[in-house]
C-alpha cells in the first residue's frame, strides 16, 4: 500500500519530466476516467507529494451519453458528486460547479435533490478540463511488472506510444454494456443495446413494432420515451423481461442504509460463497424502476385508453429470450422465442426493433493473464481497501487497485455514486501511506451482523 523509499516525483501543471530512457516516472496512473477515477483524480489534485496522471481512450468524458434523455435524472442525490462526501470544501464540488456557472441561485429556486442526469454530465466534464493530470485520447494497452516492485504503463495516443513507470495504477475502466449471446452476433441499427439508444432512436421511434428487453430503469425510461410518441402513432410496443416483475428500486431510508462503508466491511468479512447467495437477493436496492418512471409509464398507458381501447403494448414479467431469428412474417425483422418460466410455455413474437435494456459487464483489466488473483468464476479477487491481489507475486510496496469491478466483493454499494468518494478516500489514504481524507467508523445508525453486539456486551 505505501510508496517505496524513493521519494515521489510531483506531475508538473505541465507535464511529465522524462528520463533518459523515455520512460516518464509517477506514483499513479489510472486507467479509464469515468466518474469515480475522475473523482479520485480530484482529490489527489490537492495531494503534493503524490504525482498521479489519468488515462481515457475517449476523446472527451461523456456519461452514458446513449441515455441522455431530456428529463432524466441521478438516482442519487446531488450530494454524490465526485468529492463532496470526502471533502466538501473541494473546490471540485457540484456546488462550487454551480457557482462558478452562476447558477447557484438557479438551483437553489429548483428546489431539488436529484439533478438532471445532463447536468451531471456537464459538472463531471467541467472537472475533467479543469484537471491538469487527465489525459483524454490516450489508451492504456497493457500494465505489467517492471521487476523492481512498480508497473509499467504502455500508453497509445495520436501522438504515438508513451511508456510510464508507476508505483500503483487505478483501474477505472468501467462495464460494457451485455447483450445475451442470442442476440450478440445480430447488432446492428434495428437490434442495439440500450447503450445506444439516443443514436437509435430515430429509427426506434419510426418502426412499426418494437421490443424493449429488460426492467431496470434504463429500459423504463426507453419505454417511457416510446409511449410518448407510439401511443399516437399506433406502434406495437412489447416490453418483456426474465425477472419476476416490474418492481420499484428500494429508495426507502433504512434500506439506502446499505449503501454505506459499514454494510461494504460487513460484506466483505463474509465468505465468497455467502456474499453469492446474499447478493443474489439483493437486486432491488440497486436495479429496478425509479417510483417516477414508473408513475410515468402507467400515467401514459391510463390517459391513452381513457374513452379508447387499449393500445397495443404488451408487458410481461418473467420470460426469457431464447432465441433470435429473421422473421418470417412479411414486414416483420425479427421473430423473439421467449420462455415463460413459470408457465413453461414457449411463444414467438415478431417484431422490427429490438432494444437489449439487459446492463453492463465489468471490461477487461489491461493486465497479463495470472497476474492477479481470481475466483472460481473468472472474477477478480479484491481486498478490502481495493487492491487487487496478486497471483504468486512477493508483496511490494506498491499497488494495483480497482473502481467498479468488485461488487462480488463488496457488495451492492460498488457501482453506486454514492460510495464513490468514500472509496477514493481509501485509495487516497493508501496512494499516501497516511491519512488525506477521514473515514468515519460510523455513518449509518443500522448495526451489520453481530461483532459489534459482542462489543456492546464486553462492555
């Protein structure tokens, strides 16, 4: 966890200082910059004898820009913003974002704790240029030991490659979006993943019949946007997802209470196999439908049949997609097989688009094969202050860590904004070899497990 013996190298507001070889030395590099290595980046900026620099192959931060749909909003509160739960002096917060683009009062008239899911976007990109240490277009194509305890970094940009010596690396390279493999050799501009949906939407909108799979609140809110415009057009609408239902994410206050870093302690002191079989009943405190879109969606379909028959939209909980075919059916794209798991019946629908709502995947880590530590599934094995643990290798003073790759290990909270300061924090802590940012022992009123009754006895 903490630096080795030679002093650190401070990342100039300029750039890197280069050795004779080439090579640039620094403590951090991280890889990805979605918002929680963007958060993290952040708060090391303040950080002196920490010199850090940021990777993104993309050539800009762009937020989910598939599903930037006009009235979306975070499913956290404005609170979650990249820094403020660490440091809410930060000059880096959405407050002060607001301040600096003279909306503050603006917001304060909103009057509301769950901002646009645009803003975010806006704030979040506003942090990235005004980072010195993050680099956009520029991709990290391998890490690998350098044989004295540190990492090497090979990076590829317009510019050429670029090679980095670093004492620890972040990984924050984020999820790719999932598509069933029925459907994953068939995408193209009438079957996409959700991820894609406002590139799409043209022609979504246009078809005569279209199928969204899946009910979490991205595939609600797609279902939302086509009801909008489908009910008056007359557009077959079928919604069709393998879970039990379409139920409301748990948003009540005791329940949030597991998204806090003592629920992620108490997780992750459990056994694998038990963080499995808790985890699997957990889908509802962080997948679901928002009670808003919900609303939204119900509101539509009762307006639309007031003194008119029922439009033609179809939902149905509890079937899963068996296959994928061209349809038959003159004018028709796509025949969808889905099975109904409780009845244990088989039916075919024809339809012309197909909207695959089904989430994301952890990516790759850009790392060589048994170099780090995984579990009977493939999955990466993460100690509690988020560094991935090494497969066969001597411990050394430096680390690898991980963003959003560990919710096998630290349950629920892991993809969550709100978790992601507090985890920055720990890395920072542990970049530094001392404490930059507290960490409460308590922030929650809900006691996990019983180690600390037993304590409540002793005393």
């Amino acid at each position: 966890m903490r630096d080795t013996e030679e002093g650190p190298v401070r990342v100039t507001r300029t750039d890197l200082a280069n050795k004779s070889d080439g090579t640039a030395n620094v403590d951090v590099v991280g890889v990805g910059l979605g918002p929680f290595n963007l958060g993290l980046a952040a708060l090391l900026e303040p950080v002196e004898d920490v010199s850090a620099i940021f990777f993104e192959a993309e050539p800009d931060f762009a937020w989910h820009p598939g599903l930037m749909l006009t009235g979306t909003t975070l499913q956290v509160p404005f609170l979650a913003d990249l820094v403020t739960l660490a440091d809410p002096t930060s000059r880096y917060s959405f407050l002060n974002y607001l301040h600096e683009h003279d909306r503050l009062y603006r917001f304060y008239f909103y009057e509301r704790f769950h901002v646009p899911r645009q803003e975010y976007d806006a704030y979040a990109r506003w942090v990235a240029h005004g980072l010195p240490t993050c680099r956009f277009g520029h991709r990290v194509e391998s890490v690998t030991p350098d044989g004295s305890g540190a990492w090497t970094v090979r990076v590829r940009s317009a510019h050429g490659a670029h090679t980095y010596r670093a004492r620890s690396v972040v990984f924050g390279v984020g999820s790719r979006p999932y598509v069933p493999p029925v459907g994953q050799d068939l995408l193209g501009d009438d079957l996409f993943h959700a991820a894609d949906y406002l590139t799409m939407r043209g022609k979504a909108i246009e078809a005569e019949a279209v199928t969204v799979v899946g009910s979490g609140q991205s595939a609600g809110e797609i279902v939302a946007d086509l009801l909008e415009t489908g009910i008056h057009t007359g557009q077959r609408l079928d919604w069709f997802t393998r879970s039990s239902g379409f139920f409301p994410m748990e948003y009540s206050k005791l329940g949030l209470e597991h998204f806090s870093p003592e629920y992620t302690t108490y997780f992750h002191s459990l056994p694998a196999s038990t963080r499995d079989r808790v985890r699997a009943g957990q889908d509802l405190l962080y997948k679901g439908l928002s009670e808003q879109t919900s609303e939204r969606i119900y509101d539509l379909l009762y307006t639309a049949t007031i003194d008119r028959p029922d439009p033609p939209v179809t939902y149905v909980a509890g079937c899963e997609l068996q296959d994928v075919q061209p349809s038959p059916t003159p004018g028709r794209q796509w025949r969808l097989t889905w099975h109904h798991v409780d009845e244990d019946r088989t039916v075919a629908r024809d339809t012309d688009v197909v909207i695959f709502a089904t989430g994301y995947r952890p990516a790759p880590l850009p790392v060589p094969d048994g170099l780090i530590q995984r579990d009977e599934y493939g999955r990466p094995d993460v100690s509690r202050d988020y560094r991935l643990r090494l497969d066969g290798q001597p411990p050394h003073p430096s680390s690898l860590f991980t963003q959003n790759a560990e919710l096998h290990t630290h349950g629920v909270g892991t993809p969550d904004l709100g978790l992601g300061a507090y985890r920055n924090s720990v890395i920072v802590n542990a970049l530094a070899g001392r404490e930059i940012y507290h960490v409460p022992e308590r922030t929650v009123f809900q006691r996990f497990g019983t180690a600390a009754l037993d304590d409540e006895t002793r005393h």
